[in-house]
C-alpha cells in the first residue's frame, strides 16, 4: 500500500479536528516534524490537548501553535525553553499535565503496546501522584499510570519507504517510535522516500504497521535551541 501523500496539508486533510489530543515526536527541537506542524497551525484547529516531551521554543516547534492559541492542554515533561507557554500557564490559560520524562516515553509506549495502566515508583510522594491509585509491591509504592492513545501522532523520521517501513537518524529518533507506536493515526514526515524492498529489512527502526501516511520533506531547516561554540 501507497502512504505517501503530495503535502503536509493534504495528509492532515481529513485526519485532524479541532478538540483532539496529538502526540508530536521530537526533543527539544531534535527530530520534530517541522513541516506537519506547520501545516496543523495552517490547519487551524483549536483546542488541541498536545503530547510532547515539551512544547518547542518561542516561534518554533509547537511554539507556533501556542502562540496562535491552538493548544488548550499540554501534557510535557519539560516546559523551561518557552516564554509563552509559561505566561499562559501561569495567567491561567493554558492546562499543564506534568509529567516525568521516563514515565511520558512509557505512556506512550504502553500505549502502543495495547496495554491501558502500569505502575511506576516515579512521581510517588509527589504532585505527580495526586489523585492517582498508589499500591505496595514488594514493600516500595508504586503509582498507577494511565497510557496515553492520542488521536493523532505527527512524527519525523529520516527514511521511508512507501509502505511506511521507517528508519530514524541518531539522536532524532528520541520519543518518535514511541509517539508513532501510540497514535490512533500516525503521520509520518520523512527526508528521504525510496520505493518498497529498497531498505534493509534489519535496519527499519519501526515498522510500518504503525505508519498511515507519509509526507516527504527533502530540506528541513533542522533549527538549534542553543548555538555553543568554543573560541578559537
């Protein structure tokens, strides 16, 4: 089967809807979709609840669609590099589901899995456990946690093939296996397409079972958050 689409906007066509939950891949602004999260700000749907390890940075990432108020809820393990998101946090217009890394990439992972709850020491004695189940196993406290199934997931891989079999580059693969692994629908942005047979079957990071669509997107701009350089 064919997944490839001609375009960011036309593989969100039809797929999302204002009041969903998306989950977005990507670590800072390390392996985010650029391109389909432009095309969802285009999209102009509203009050999205986002998962995502944090919300990208002023202007940039899911910065765009807080800054055009399409975010109701964020749910983010890392919330430190956006101005914006804390004004609105802090005036009380925005929801905020912390939650820790770990615990994040294993909510989405069980997700995937098809497995609903699971327990974790992570967060016990904690906010983070306010109002959840806690039980004893073994004489230590666990929290139940929830897995999350977002209703669509924008992910970005390095290569594709038109099946949606996907392989990640280095570090930018980060929390997008899982995030594709979760989604109800996942839309997949890629740098490189190549036809189906062409990747080697060991290499494929994640298979394409997960995948419903593919935009290919040859020239990302790849922004940093902190340029660091030494002197000379």
């Amino acid at each position: 089967m064919d997944k490839v689409y001609a375009n960011a906007a036309e593989a969100l066509k039809g797929v999302v809807a204002s009041g969903q939950t998306i989950a977005v891949g990507g670590f800072g602004l390390c392996g985010i979709p650029e391109v389909l999260i432009e095309a969802l700000r285009d999209s102009g749907v509203q009050d999205l609840t986002c998962i995502s390890n944090n919300a990208g940075v002023d202007g940039l990432g899911l910065g765009q669609l807080l800054a055009t108020r399409q975010i109701k809820k964020m749910i983010s393990s890392y919330v430190g590099e956006n101005k914006e998101f804390e004004r609105q946090y802090l005036a009380g217009e925005l929801e905020l589901e912390f939650t820790p890394q770990g615990t994040l990439a294993e909510k989405l992972r069980a997700g995937g899995a098809g497995i609903p709850a699971f327990f974790t020491r992570t967060g016990v004695g904690t906010m983070v456990a306010d109002g959840k189940e806690v039980r004893e196993f073994d004489g230590e406290q666990y929290v139940l946690e929830r897995s999350l199934v977002p209703d669509v997931s924008l992910v970005k891989a390095y290569m594709a093939d038109r099946s949606g079999n996907l392989i990640f580059r280095k570090t930018a693969r980060n929390f997008n296996p899982n995030v594709a692994m979760a989604g109800k629908i996942t839309v997949v942005e890629v740098e490189k397409l190549v036809d189906v047979g062409q990747l080697e079957p060991d290499s494929i990071h994640l298979p394409g079972i997960f995948v419903h669509r593919i935009v290919l997107a040859e020239n990302p701009v790849k922004h940093i958050e902190h340029r660091t350089v030494r002197n000379a």
